[in-house]
C-alpha cells in the first residue's frame, strides 16, 4: 500500500455484517468510517472524504439507492467509487444496480478475498 491509509465509508444496517465488513477492512489496512443508515451516510459525507463507498442496498428509511442519488447529485463526490452491497442475487437486482451508475457490485455473503481484491484495484493499490 502506498503512503496514507486509504478510508472506507462502511453503510450498512445490520450489526453482524457491519462488524465482519469493518474489521475485514481495517485487518487489511483501511481507516473505516460506519453509519447505520442513509441518512448518517450523508452527513458522514459532508464531514469528511472517504477514498471509498461501500453501500448496502436494502435498508430501512432511504435505500442504498436514494443514497447514491443523493451522492451522484453532488459534485464534490464525483471521484468517490460506490460499490453496492446486496443479499439480493437476482438478476434483476444486479441489472437495477447497474443501470443506476454505481461503480460495481458485490453479493452478500461478502467474498471477503475477492472484496479485498477489487477494493484494491479501484484503489490503485
């Protein structure tokens, strides 16, 4: 890994999969930022500038989504990669996912390797 530790902005509903998510991460090198819904995401955001998203889709309130809506729509997140989490494996899901623009998709349960891996690539690293 190059230089400073790149963060992670870490949007996911249920505790179980946001712990196994930060700490895969944080064993793997990366500074983690959590929030627990859509909203916290947004506000997360305008405090700060994470290197990457990783947004569950289905949560409640505002879905992975609207959230990346919110996040296409402002300009100074332009460069940030959004990467969708799912459970959801149906074709159709992943097609909704990808016409929606995000950067990519990743079914859950995670691959926790083959995340790392992209990750990375996206990174540059």
């Amino acid at each position: 890994m190059s230089g400073d530790k790149r963060t992670i902005l870490v949007v996911e509903d249920d505790p179980l999969s946001m712990r196994l998510t930060v700490d895969l991460l944080q064993a793997n090198g990366f500074n983690t930022l959590d929030c627990r819904d859509g909203t916290a995401a947004l506000e997360t955001l305008k405090a700060s500038s994470p290197d990457m998203i990783l947004l569950d889709i289905n949560m409640p309130g505002m879905s992975g989504f609207e959230v990346h809506e919110k996040i296409r729509q402002d300009r100074r997140f332009d460069g940030i990669k959004v990467i969708a989490l799912s459970a959801s494996v149906m074709k159709e899901e992943e097609d909704r996912i990808r016409k929606a623009g995000f950067s990519d998709f990743v079914p859950k349960p995670l691959d926790t390797k083959g995340l790392v891996r992209k990750i990375k690539e996206y990174l540059g690293e």
